[in-house]
C-alpha cells in the first residue's frame, strides 16, 4: 500500500474540484489521470462578469467586442462559475469584496493568468479603500488613490498616452483616470512617471493588474487597444509562471 | 406649418404666465419648454406641476411644441464615467415622461459632446448604444427624441450623410435629428441638411448664422433670422421639397438691448415670411 505524503495529498485536494473540467494547465498529479474525467476543453479565455462589482459594465462589453474581433474564443461567465482557463478577465471591476479577490488569488495559484481591469477609479471612495486592500493584503500590490488626469493638469489640452511594454510596447489613449501601482512586480504600463499596471507572480500563475481601463477603448475599435489584447493571449500561455521581462 | 418658441427666451424676471402670454401676442402656435433650463421647469419638478405648466399653455392659447433641454451639455450621454452617463439618461427619459404629460410627441437631446478628453471614436459607440436604448423607452411613450445637430460647438456629427449613418447605426424609428438650421456655420448648408434627413427631421430650430465657426462669448456668430449668411429662399425650397410640415421652432439668442420682447415680434413675422416664401 503506498501512502501519500502530506504534501502530496494536499496538491491532490486542491485539484480535485478541477479535474471536473479536465485538462488544467499546470497539470495535476498522475493519480487524478486514471480514471480518465470527461472531456471538457479549457475554454480559450473567460470572461468574468463581477455583477455588481463591475464598475464599469462598458468595459465588459468592450472586452467581448474586441475577443471576438480577434477571434479569441471566449466564454461570460459570473464570479461563482469562474473555471481554470488560457486567460482570465476580469474587466472593470472593483474589489469591494473579498470573493473575488480570494477567487482570483486561487485561479493563480493553479497556474492561470488572470488580467484584472480595475473599475475602481470610477466607483465611491470607500469602495476604493476596500479594493486598495484587497490588493495590498492578496496580492502584495500597493495602489494609489486614482488621479484624474485632465483636471490635474489644467490648461494643458494635450492626451495622455499609457505606455505598454508588455506583452507589447504599444501607446493606448488614457481614460481621464488612472490607479498608480507599485510593489514587487514588474511593470506592465507607465503613464509618465507613474506605473499603471503590472504582473506580479502568484504561486504557479500570474495576476496582471490594469490601473488604466483598456475596455472602453477595446468597444469602440481602438486598434492599438486590440492589438494588446491580442497580444496578451498567446503571451498568457506563454508565461507558463515565468516571470520575464 | 407652425410657430413655436422657446421658453428661455422669456426674459428675465418675467413670470410663465406673462411669457406664454407675450408668445401668444406676437403670434405663435406654440411654446417649446426647456427642461432644466427655466426656474419653472426642472428635474425636480413634479407631474402635478408638470401637469400645471401645461394647463398654463392652453390657458393662454398655445400647446406645447416639444420639449428640449440643455442639461446635456454638462451631464452627456458620452461621458466616461458610467454615473454621469445614467444621470444624462434619467434626463432623456423625464423628458420623454414630461413630454407624454405635455401632450407632445417629440424631444430635443444633444447626444454627445466630443471634448480633447473624450475623442469622437468613443462618443459615438457611446451615443449609438444610449440611443438604442432610449430609442426603445420613446417607442413605448410615442415620443420622437430629436438628436440636434450642435456641428461646431459639440465637435460630432459634422456632415449630414455623417449624421445619416449614425441615424442607421442607431435603426430605431423613434430616434430621428432635430435639425437647426443656425447651428450649420460653415460647414455646410441647411438646406442640404434638410434635403438628406426629409423624414427623419422631428422638428426645426429656426435661427440665422454668420458663416464663421463657433461662438465666442458675446460675439457669438447667431444672429436673428435674415441677418445672418443662411440662404432663406433654398431652405424654404427645401422644406417644400420634402414636405415638411411640421414646427418651426425660433430658437434665437437673446440680441436685442432694449424692448426684449419686440425679438418675439419680429421673429415670428419673420417666420410667417419664411413660411410663405416671400423672402
């Protein structure tokens, strides 16, 4: 009789739930390959509705427009349905609760990329504040109050440009608000001197946080904007929990 | 066809009732009626006083035109943030509501404002998809929303075949243009204007223009009609070419410096020479 070691027999625990859906990245133990579940393909990417934490419903719509628009299949799907898949998006919302944060934190941990979008420029201060925490306790990331850029610089009648560096160096319009980021991650976008968004390694997956809303863009065709979002699917199943630049 | 005027025309310090009685006088059929705009008409304002207001105007031998707002040009329809977009659709739709109890059917919105801030690509998603919307709450209240042409100060929708595709874009029967014949400046002609949209057209803003872009404070480009560079005997012809015969609604700017009231006058004698083609 072989005997599981303790460790071995919580990796099996944690991935049992999601032996249901077959086929998930980072692979679980040998023992969950016999006998075989039924087949259920990881769906390419998710698309999470966060309800009434989605500040910004815009957004969710702009990221179906513009995963359709680069032929990403996709599936909508409500926090509590949230499933192992290529990438996950969570488009506009704003971490009030400590579900979703928990639920995105778990997803990483077992390997997915999940691409959170905050909403939370443009939700009430005190819903700010929680999400400012749930970032900092869940994921180490330390944000800033959002700044308005046009009302901070008045008279200066000029766009601001985010500037991507990964998974592309790409220029996306800013959308008047924007979140500041830091921690122990790597920089995704600047917008001058301030980091708007970045990846930061979970366990075997990875959270990418976007302090600047790219959805909107994404809904009404910006090229640029899908030219990220293209970009970040093929570099999502790439990444494979490394963490380079 | 019929005359209307607005009721921010009424000049200061004058009461409703002594202002729907100078439009009477001076000939009109009609009061346009500003929501949010005048002290008596407000989003506050109740049904009941609603109901007031309209009891006012056929008192003194008018009906209501159509109901207009400028509340758009602070709260509109394509702003970012989502609460200002659910406040700049609640506006819509008190209009749409106020215009039932008002007993018109049609309403004048300013459907988005294209700002450095907010570029044209994403005023026009946004204003597609909140007309959509509202196009189907004005189905159910049988009342037309009439997006204006505002081509210079509103930065959107500068060409009428532009116009006419974003009317497609939005397909919805009840969503047509309020189209105002001073708000074209250089860019173009109203009478083309009217030509191309014919049917679409839900009412008629009638002002004149002078033929250089956009507004500067008081030396703002509007002008009373026949003072302007509008070419008077092609709208007419226009007007007559698609059949139009709805209201023509005076919606001037406040010009005269002395006896406020004889603009009421002269704008509605205008019209009545407008109406007729004796120009």
């Amino acid at each position: 009789m072989s005997i599981l070691s303790r460790r071995r027999f919580l990796g099996v625990s944690a991935a049992v739930p999601l032996a249901l859906y077959g086929n998930v990245r980072g692979n679980g133990p040998d023992l969950l390959a016999e006998p075989a579940p039924p087949e259920r393909a990881v769906p390419d990417c998710l698309i999470v509705d966060a309800g009434e934490h989605c500040t910004l419903r815009e957004s969710l719509t702009g990221f179906k427009r513009g995963l359709a628009a680069a032929s990403i299949r996709f599936e909508s799907v409500a926090v509590e349905a949230v499933q192992p898949a290529g990438l996950i998006v969570v488009p506009g919302a704003t971490l009030n609760s400590p579900g979703l944060a928990q639920a995105m934190h778990r997803l990483c941990s077992l390997g997915n990329t999940v691409l959170y979008e905050s909403g939370a420029a443009y939700s009430e201060r005190e819903a700010f504040a929680i999400e400012q925490q749930q970032l900092r306790n869940t994921f180490g990331l330390l944000v800033e109050a959002p700044a308005e850029l046009w009302r901070a610089r008045p008279g200066s009648n000029r766009p601001s440009y985010v500037h991507y560096r990964w998974p592309l160096r790409v220029m996306v319009r800013d959308f008047s608000r924007i979140i500041p980021v830091s921690g122990e991650a790597s920089e995704v976008a600047r917008l001058d001197d301030l980091r708007v968004a970045c990846r930061s390694q979970v366990r075997r997956g990875t959270f990418v946080f976007l302090g600047s809303p790219l959805g909107p863009h994404l809904g009404c065709g910006d090229p640029d904007a899908q030219s990220l979002l293209k970009a970040f699917w093929p570099a999502s199943r790439s990444l494979d929990n490394t963490d380079s630049p | 066809m019929k005359k209307s005027i607005g009721d921010n025309m009424i000049p200061q310090g004058w009461s409703f009732e002594q202002g729907l009685e100078l439009i009477k006088k001076s000939g009109y059929d009609g009061v346009e009626l500003w929501l949010g705009d005048v002290p008596w008409f407000q989003m506050n304002t109740t049904d009941a006083q609603v109901q007031e207001l309209l009891s006012k105007v056929g008192s003194a031998g008018l009906v209501v035109s159509n109901v207009s707002t400028g509340l758009h040009w602070d709260t509109p329809l394509s702003a970012r943030d989502p609460k200002v977009r659910a406040q700049a659709a609640r506006i819509v739709e008190r209009q749409l509501e106020t215009a039932q109890l008002l007993k018109t059917d049609a309403i004048l919105v300013v459907a988005g404002l294209v700002t450095e801030e907010v570029p044209y690509n994403e005023v026009y998603q946004r204003c597609v998809e909140a007309m959509q919307s509202l196009g189907e709450t004005a189905a159910k209240a049988k009342v037309k929303i009439g997006c204006e042409n505002c081509n210079s100060e509103q930065r959107f929708l500068m060409s009428p075949r532009e116009f006419q595709t974003f009317l497609k874009d939005v397909d919805r029967p009840y969503v047509g243009i309020h189209l105002d014949v001073g708000n074209i400046h250089d860019t173009g002609f109203a009478e083309q204007w009217i030509e191309i949209h014919g049917p679409n057209i839900t009412r008629i803003h009638l002002k004149d223009v002078k033929k250089h872009r956009g507004r500067c404070g008081e030396q703002s480009v509007y002008t009373n009609l026949f003072l302007g560079d509008n070419n008077w005997p092609a709208i007419h012809a226009a007007l007559q070419k698609v059949g139009y015969d709805g209201w023509l609604v005076a919606e001037m700017e406040d010009r005269y410096h002395y006896a406020k009231d004889q603009q009421f006058y002269d704008t509605a004698v205008a019209i009545d020479r407008l109406v007729a083609g004796r120009l």
